[in-house]
C-alpha cells in the first residue's frame, strides 16, 4: 500500500496560481499512473488531472485544459498540479490518489485509484 502526503494549497487572488506536490511513498512509485481530484463543499468528488505510469499520458477535466499541467517526478517520487489562471470555482479540497494497477495509462474514474490522500485546501477569492 501507498502513503500519500499533499502541500501546497492555501488560499489565493482569482488569476493567481498555486503549485501542489503529493509525495509518495510505501511502494514502487513509478509503475503507477497517479491523479488529482477535487471536492467542493456539497459537491461530489471529481478528477481533475491524471499521468500515466510513465508520464507520457494525460487527461484533464474540461474546465481546467489550458489552466493546470500534471506532472511527475519518478526520482522523488513525486507528483504535481501546476494551477494557473485560478477561478473561485476551483476552490475545494484537493486530493492526490494513485492507481491500484501498474503499468496503466488511461485513469480517470475515482475506482481506478486504490491509495488517497488526506487532502489540501485550495481557496481562491474573487
């Protein structure tokens, strides 16, 4: 099983930008595809980016193409979501959750992923 820890959220101006990081650790990080999803307050739990096993694949939710980049660092076992062009309706709780399969390029759905983690604030004001 996979421990993941998040940071980087905090509150911020609409068009500002926040980085978050999720590291993880407990198993071979690099064979797993990985994504973030999102939790508003009243609102169900939705993907907003994933990345491959490899880092070769993407999906983004629709309303953030062009505004979030999901990256990885195999060597830190590392993942990140690079927020830019923030709006207040981006404001949630943000989770990092990787894949219960290895060697996976396409993930998307909240059953593809085995390990979350615990979360972290993303506020942004208008």
């Amino acid at each position: 099983q996979v421990q993941l820890a998040e940071s980087g959220g905090g509150l911020v101006q609409a068009g500002g930008s926040l980085r978050l990081s999720c590291v993880a650790s407990g198993r071979t990080f690099s064979s797993y595809a990985m994504g973030w999803f999102r939790q508003a307050p009243g609102k169900e739990r939705e993907i907003v980016a994933s990345i491959s096993w490899g880092g070769g694949t993407t999906y983004y939710q629709d309303s953030v193409k062009g505004r979030f980049t999901i990256s990885r660092d195999n060597a830190k076992n590392t993942v990140y979501l690079q927020m830019s062009s923030l709006k207040p309706e981006d404001t949630a709780v943000y989770y990092c959750a990787a894949d219960h399969t290895v060697y996976r390029n396409w993930v998307r759905l909240p059953s593809d992923f085995g390990s979350w983690g615990q979360g972290t604030q993303v506020t942004v004001s208008s």
